[in-house]
C-alpha cells in the first residue's frame, strides 16, 4: 500500500478546511423575484445623511407622465450594483419594476436618483428585508430635489430650511436665463462706467479661482433684470424670503451663527457662534464697491442682495459677519458687486 507522504495530507487538509468553510458562508438567495416600487417627487430638499425630511408637494403639471432613474442597490451580504429602469405615471404613483435577488433577511437600501430639465432628484428606502413570505417586495420612495444646474451647467447642492428650499452655495452664473450674456467687468474702469443701472459680474479680487467658494459678485441690475439670472424655477430672495429665514431660524439676532460655515480657515477669528446647523453654508464672499475696490478684510463678511430695492439709489442687502451671530439687513450702492443666493 502506497504511503500518503505529509504534502499530500497536507493538500487534502486544506481543500477539506475551505470546502467545509465555502458551505458554512453558502447565503440562501430568494428567488428572483420583481421589487415593486411607487415613487413620487417631492418638492424639498433629499439629504442623504437623513433618512426623513419634511415634504411639500410639487406641483402634478411640472412633473413628467415617465422618466428612467438609476437604481443603486446597497446591502451588508449584497455587492452594490447600479442599474436603471423606467418609471410610468399611473395618475398616483410613479411606479417601476426591479428585478431583484438577495439573501432571506437580508437588510438593504436602495437609492434612486433622475433628472427632469435641470433638476436632479433622489431619494432612498432604508431598511428594506426580504422575507420569504413577502413576495413580490413593494417600497415606496419619496424623490427630492438634491441638486441643480443652471444654464453655464453649473451644479448646486440644496437644503430645506423650514420650508423655504435655497441653493448651498453662491450663483456662479454667467449668462442669463435665455442665454444672453452678463457683462463681465473685470477691469476697474468698465465696472465704474457701468453704473447701477447695468448687469455685470466679476470674480472676487477678480480671482477666477474664487469662484468654487464664493460664486460671483454681481452688479445690483442683475437682479432686476427680466431675463433672469437665477435657474429656471428659482429667484434672488425677497426681504420677506430673508425675513422668513431668519424666524426659521431663532430670530434675526441669532441666526447668522447658524448659517456659517465653521472654523476659520475662511473665516477670520474668531467666527462667533458659527455652526452651520441650518446648511446654508456660507462663506466670507465680500463684496466690490463703486470705485472697483474689493473689500480689504478678508473673511470678515458674506453678503447677499435681495429684493425689493433700499430706495433709489441703493439695493438691499443681507450680511453676516465674522465677530457676530446676526443677521443683518442694510442698503448698499447699486454700482456696487455682491453675491446672489437664489432661492426657489
């Protein structure tokens, strides 16, 4: 009888441990089965550290009768895998079918995300488990607005606060909402020359690179404007959007900390009270005077125009500051270059 030399036992060894081991990690798969999905799109902001929001419907006669959304399936025992299916109207819901498998009891999340003109919209379904007793699999899943781009095809984030939707960050826009246009006046003499009865823009410190943080700085008639310069569907806030905001958010003595960015690597020290807890996310972006000066102390203000105007020769604005939690409204020359936070 021929002998089983070490290496051999060796070998048999470890293919009997892993084969006993691949058995013991076998995960019982459900059968293929159809995930029915009722959808519907949301007017509110889709925060994807949250798994609720405050929901306000949208309008029937803006939204689509069918639309393809990207699918992206996430589970502990289940590879991610992203793929897409077309979603009808049937005078309620959005519905769609999803081809599924995935271990019994197992907990997954499936995001959905679509675009309809310029609007990106999300949403997600936590937690879902798949049961044996429980075919075919039904979710329902509210779509918001988590982002939107504007005619250059700049993105911007969203946030609800309260019940007001605004963009997270300053309009970066360079033409208007027909797609005329705006003045650039980087050079001081045009920007004087212009006046306050003129739209223009510039960079802040005339830095393209400021862009990415601070958005531009326009010139108050941009706002005025018929034209447009917000995204299809949004507007330049009015006294009462900035009114509601800061009740929204404790009072108008308070609410300045909550919309600043934290820290000081952009705000000067000492940034009192800042927090951000709303999401609105401000940053320092100054402003540019009459004479085509920028403001000098860097990090110590973001401003805003607003509407309607101060009186005739000033527009409104509203501004937060380094060494104050407030929220602060004011008049400022027309001639004048500040940012615009759109709302919608």
């Amino acid at each position: 009888m021929k002998k089983i030399t070490p290496l051999i036992f060796f070998a048999i060894t470890l293919v009997l441990f892993f084969s006993s081991c691949k058995k013991e990690n076998v995960l019982q798969l459900a059968p293929v089965g159809s995930l029915k999905i009722n959808l519907t799109l949301k007017d509110y902001s889709y925060n994807t550290n949250s798994k609720t929001s405050t929901l306000q419907k949208l309008k029937k006669e803006v939204l689509p009768n069918s639309f393809k959304a990207a699918i992206t399936i996430k589970g502990k025992n289940v590879p991610e895998r992203t793929t897409t299916a077309e979603a009808n109207y049937d005078g309620n819901f959005y519905q769609l079918s999803l081809p599924i498998e995935a271990p019994f009891n197992e907990i997954f999340t499936i995001t959905i995300t679509t675009r309809t003109d310029s609007t990106t919209w999300e949403g997600a379904q936590h937690d879902i488990i798949i049961q044996e007793d429980r075919l075919p699999y039904q979710a329902s899943i509210a779509l918001g607005i988590s982002s939107i781009m504007d005619i250059d095809g700049n993105v911007y984030k969203t946030v609800l606060i309260g019940t007001q939707l605004w963009l997270t960050s300053n309009l970066k826009v360079t033409h208007y909402r027909n797609g005329d246009p705006i003045t650039n006046a980087s050079d001081a003499a045009q920007w004087v020359s212009l006046g306050g009865f003129n739209g223009a823009y510039c960079y802040l410190n005339n830095d393209q690179s400021n862009v990415s943080l601070y958005g531009m700085l326009y010139k108050h008639y941009t706002t005025m404007d018929s034209r447009g310069v917000c995204p299809s569907g949004w507007r330049v806030p009015t006294m009462t959007d900035w009114d509601v905001l800061a009740t929204t958010l404790g009072g108008a003595n308070v609410a300045g900390g909550m919309m600043k960015i934290t820290g000081t690597d952009y705000w000067a020290s000492p940034n009192v009270g800042a927090d951000n807890s709303s999401g609105f996310s401000a940053y320092p972006s100054l402003g540019r005077g009459n004479a085509a000066a920028f403001d000098s102390q860097i990090g110590s203000k973001a401003i805003w125009w607003s509407t309607p105007m101060w009186d005739t020769n000033n527009g409104r604005v509203y501004s937060i500051t380094n060494d104050n939690v407030s929220l602060i409204t004011g008049p400022q020359p027309l001639e004048d270059g500040v940012a615009i936070r759109c709302i919608k």
